[in-house]
C-alpha cells in the first residue's frame, strides 16, 4: 500500500478544486430522492407507492440522459454539453412545486433527463487529469467523496423539509443544482489530453467509431450488479430494523455501512495493483448475502461492514477498468453508459429484492441481492475466459493496469 498518491493526488490544485466541487454538488443530487418522496406523500397527499413511481420517472429521465449527455461532452466539450441542463433544472425544480401528481411524473423524466452527471463528468476529467499510475487513486478519492456526499445529503435533505416544508426543500435543491452546475461551468475541468503543437489533431472518425466491446459490457453488468447489492442491503437494513422495531438506529447503521465503503475506497487507492472488478463483485455479492444473520441491532451493524468494505472498490475498478479499455474520444459516453448501468440495475432489481422482503422478511432483500451481484460476476467471469471476449487491444490487460502503478 503507498497511501502517499492521496498526498500527491490533492497536491495538484486543480484536482483538489475539482473535488471540493464534487463534494458540494453531489449534496442536493443526493437530498432530492428523499424530497421529493416526503413531497408527493406529504404536500400531494399520495402514497408511498405513487411516490416510487416519480422515482421510477427520474430513473428513466437519467438513465435515457446520461449516456447522451456523455456523448455531447465527447463532441461538444463540457460547456456546450452542461449548459442547457442548468437552464432546465432551474425551471424544473420551481414547476415541480406547481404541478400536480399527474403532471409531477413528466416533470420527474425531465429532472431525470437534465440531470447533471457529476459522476461521469468528475471520472473522465480525472481520467485525463491524473497520469495512469494514479487513476486508480483518483478514482478511489472520488468514490471516498462521494461516500461523504451521501452522509450529508439526506440528512440535509430531511432537516431542509422539517424546517422549511417540501417545497421550500425543492426550490432549495434546485438553486443548488444550478449553483453546481454553474462551478463547474465556471471550472470548465478538461475532458480531452492536452494535444502538443506537433501531435497530429485527432480524427473526427473515431468520435463515430463504437467503444462497445465484449469487456466493455462485461464492466456495465458489473457495475448494474455493484447496484442491486446496494439496493439489497439498503432496503434489507431498513427492513431489518423495522422488525426488530430499532428502527432509530437506521443512521448507527447507515453510518457504518458508510464509513466502510469509505475505509474500503482509501485502501484500494492505496494498493499498487489493480483488482478484477469481476472478483471484487464477487466478493460483494457473497458477503452480502448473510448479512441478514445479524438479529440485533448490533450484529446487523458488524455484518455490513464487510460489505461496505468492498463497496467503493467495485465501482472504482469498474470505472478504471472503462477508462483502460475505451478511447479517450469516446470515453464521456461510456461513463455515461456506466451511469446508466448504475440506475438499471438498481431499478430492475429494486421491485425483486422489495418482493422478497415482502414474502420470507428482511433477510430476503439480503439474500436476493447479494445473489443477483455473485450471479453476474460468475457470468462475467466464465464470459472472460472465452478468448473471442478478451480485450483486443491489450494484449493482457491485467498486467498493464498493475504495471502502470508501479
């Protein structure tokens, strides 16, 4: 381990600006699930179950808009690309107060649609901004931010309608969306290598070339698997809880599912080798699985950290492994596809694990998302084993990922 790449990392000024700007604009895209949930049920007077469809409308709207807005960073640049969202959710978020149930869910797509891709943008601009030999640490620091980001993010969500009302958290959530939005206008971080006066320009053909590859998808199933077992173990803590009627303990819980998936995240950017995604999957699935052993408060707290553990790892190497295996030219859409990944397979397993709950207890949501993510790593491992489906312009990547840390 060389934990010193974090002190090298966030010695370059304008990485550690891009990262305090990840921190606080990720805080409202983080509070706004939860707001708008207490809106429709609270203000619109709906049900849990309507509130889930508004949800499933933003996921949509995001997972249709992020790989398109990737593809406008890739031939637009990152201004021209952001730009129309800011426009968008500043009216968005206002409309939202106005609308009613039925007009809120189009408005929902619509947020979903404009969202602005702190994740994908942050990962392809430290993609080019940190040599290779540090993006895993960079990656790691972001998934580490990122952990912060969703501690403070409810929460503040939460004391914002309890002072303030819903709406009043809407019209919140939106002004610093756009705020957001703007810093990073303002930032303009690259998205594409310096190109030196004796390089060659780049080919406008290979913006139009496809990125997708056998490994490639093989990664985007990893990273919608990454999701169902943070779905499981979310919905299965909640459930748990609620059982064992400890439902104040939710955030002593939380806290340590956190605090690990962050522990995780430092330790993996401080190791000097790359880790298959495809076994760390693995290893996130199987230790999510008897997670609904714990019968207390307390050995349900012990049995997630493992879990958290090996969160922010995943979807670190997955995003690594994207940036190793596609073109720069391209590599904005395909951080946009692995955010999609990311919201289908939390939307596809989210009514499965939820009918587990529903039918053998809490320790279902558990079993079925830990077994979804151990199910597509094996498929993703036996798929890795046929030589067709091996990257072709590697000859074996595994050692060029572990020998640029050197």
């Amino acid at each position: 381990m060389a934990f010193s790449g974090y002190a090298q990392l966030l010695a370059d000024r304008s990485v550690r600006t891009l990262f305090i700007a990840a921190f606080f604009a990720r805080i409202p895209m983080m509070a706004a699930p939860l707001v708008l949930t207490l809106y429709v049920v609270d203000d619109l007077d709906g049900t849990y179950a309507q509130a889930g469809i508004v949800a499933a409308a933003t996921t949509v709207g995001a997972a249709i808009g992020s790989p398109w807005r990737g593809r406008l960073i890739d031939r637009l640049g990152l201004r021209r690309a952001i730009l129309p969202s800011i426009i968008a959710i500043g009216i968005l978020y206002p409309l939202a107060t106005l609308a009613t149930y039925v007009w809120l869910v189009p408005v929902a797509v619509l947020m979903g649609l404009f969202l602005i891709s702190i994740f994908s943008i942050v990962r392809l601009s430290l993609s080019v901004m940190v040599e290779e030999r540090q993006r895993r640490t960079a990656f790691s620091a972001d998934s580490i931010i990122a952990e912060a980001s969703f501690i403070v993010g409810p929460a503040a969500g939460v004391l914002l309608v309890t002072q303030a009302g819903a709406d009043a958290a809407l019209y919140a959530i939106g002004a610093c969306e756009v705020v957001a939005g703007l810093i990073f206008l303002r930032l303009d971080p690259p998205t594409r290598s310096a190109r030196t006066d004796d390089e060659p320009a780049p080919d406008p053909a290979a913006t139009k070339a496809p990125f997708v590859s056998a490994p490639v998808v093989f990664l985007f199933l990893i990273s919608g698997g990454t999701m169902a077992t943070l779905i499981g173990t979310d919905l299965g803590i909640v459930a748990e809880l609620r059982e064992l009627d400890k439902v104040g303990a939710i955030g002593f819980t939380y806290g340590l599912w956190g605090l690990s998936s962050l522990l995780g995240g430092l330790v993996y950017g401080s190791l000097n080798r790359s880790i298959r995604p495809t076994y760390l999957l693995l290893a996130l699935g199987l230790t999510t699985i008897p997670v609904g052993l714990g019968g207390e408060v307390w050995s349900l707290s012990l049995w997630v950290i493992p879990t958290g553990f090996l969160c922010a790892p995943t979807m670190t190497a997955a995003a690594e492994w994207i940036a190793k295996l596609v073109p720069e030219e391209r590599r904005g859409e395909a951080m946009g596809w692995q955010g999609t990944a990311f919201t289908i397979g939390g939307a596809a397993s989210s009514p499965v694990i939820g009918a587990a709950i529903d039918e053998v207890g809490a320790w279902g949501g558990f079993v079925v998302g830990g077994s979804i993510a151990t199910v597509i790593a094996l498929v993703c491992w036996g798929g890795q084993l046929i030589p067709a489906f091996r990257p072709s312009n590697y000859a074996s990547v595994d050692d060029e990922v572990g020998d640029s840390s050197r």
